[in-house]
C-alpha cells in the first residue's frame, strides 16, 4: 500500500500539529507519526488516506493532553480530520473508510 501524505500538514517539517493549532507554537521538535484513527483496519485506513499528523511527545502520549490519555484531544483531532476530509469529499465517504462520523450525522456503513 502507498503511503499518503498527510491532508493536515506537511510532515517532513518537524512540527508538532497541535502545538501549532492550539498554541501558535510552530517551532521545531521531537515529533512521532500518529495514525488519528487507529486500531488495526483503521490504521491503514489513516495511513491510506492521510489520516496522520506529527505530535510531540507531550501531544501524543506523555502528558494529561495527550491524545492517547485524553478523550477530548483525540475527538478534537478526528473532528478536525474529517473536517479536511470533507472539504474534497462527502460525509458518507468518510463513513465508508472509518465507519463513523465524528460531526454528526446518520450515515452509516454499508
């Protein structure tokens, strides 16, 4: 399988997605690939359409905010995922590659 790149950021520049989004913060640093919607199909699902982001460490499972240790990071990164994903493509296609919204709606998998 081909690699995507990312739909919410150019990941060969060492920044962290959300140190960026949620604070301005743009500068370099140790960053790791997270696959937002994970787990074995939806793994490469991510990895498939660009599903991913670079995260520090603190983002991505180090600290109280990190997106695998808090629900509410990592609903605000599916949502602003599918919100990119929608902006070239429908809802119910989003349903059909992850198998739920994340902004509502009655789609479901068929």
């Amino acid at each position: 399988m081909k690699k995507q790149k990312s739909i919410l950021q150019n990941q060969s520049k060492k920044q962290c997605y959300l140190c960026m989004v949620l604070y301005g913060d743009y500068s370099y640093k140790y960053v790791e690939d997270h696959h937002i919607f994970f787990g074995t199909s939806n793994r490469k699902n991510s990895e498939k359409h660009g599903f991913k982001v670079n995260l520090c460490l603190g983002h991505h499972r180090e600290s109280n905010e990190a997106v695998h240790n808090n629900r509410e990071t990592d609903l605000l990164l599916k949502k602003m995922c599918q919100e990119e994903y929608e902006k070239t493509h429908t809802r119910q296609e989003f349903v059909q590659i992850i198998g739920k919204s994340y902004l509502g709606g009655e789609f479901v998998r068929t």
